[in-house]
C-alpha cells in the first residue's frame, strides 16, 4: 500500500492539465510537487527525491526529452519513475533511448486508472532506503 510520504513530480506547462494530473496524486493519498516547465523540473529534481515523475515531452525552455536525457546521464535509475503523459508521440523521440527506459508512455487524452496504476506501482515499488 502506499504512504502519504510518496511524492510525484508534476512536469506539466498547461496549467489545466496540471491542476487535474495535481488532483488525481491528491486523490490517491500521494503528495503532488508542480513544475510548469522543464528549467523547474530540473530543479526540483537537483534538490529532491521523487517516488513518480509524470513528465511531459513538450515543455518551455527545456524539453521533456531533455529532461530524460539529463537523468539518463545522471540519476539512470531514476527513469524507472518517470511515467511520460503527452500528445507529442513523434516516433523520432519515441525511438530515444531515454523514453525506451521510462516507466511507460500514457497518451494525452490519458485513461485516469491506467494513470493511476502507474502512479501507485512506482509508490508501492519505492524502495527500503526511501
């Protein structure tokens, strides 16, 4: 079962988008964080720890396959976490291997139980050190 303590990072530019991806981590006991584009995300990311990361691919300044890159050279395991949730399904990015290594690709308009599956299978996979 998961724990309140499981925290989501929220990588999402569209304010609706993110406020209803934010109530649905609300909903299932899970602590959202929000990040409106990828310069934010990376931060976050630098400064904390996260049991899920629901990542978009087409943000501002830093793209969601940045991002994948970026943990991909830095924190691997890290990827495990990340659920992609975007409309942006180009087979260029799709052939990448950091978006091969993520978790898994839920496409915009997303499915709220397959959503929440992945969710609660990254909480409940959280290891003993967390």
């Amino acid at each position: 079962m998961q724990t309140p303590a499981c925290a989501v990072l929220i990588v999402e530019d569209d304010e609706p988008t993110r406020a209803l991806l934010t109530a649905i981590v609300a909903r299932n006991g899970l602590k959202p964080v929000e990040a409106h584009d990828g310069r934010s995300a990376l931060a976050l990311l630098g400064h904390g720890s996260y049991d899920a990361v629901l990542l978009d691919l087409l943000l501002p300044e830093v793209s969601g396959v940045e991002i994948l890159a970026h943990l991909h050279a830095n924190a691997p395991d890290v990827l495990q976490k990340v659920v992609i949730v975007t409309a942006a399904l180009e087979p260029a990015w799709l052939a990448r291997i950091e978006v091969k290594r993520a978790r898994s690709v839920i496409r915009k308009p997303f499915n709220v139980k397959e959503l929440e599956r992945e969710l609660l299978a990254c909480c409940n996979e959280k290891s003993p050190d967390d």
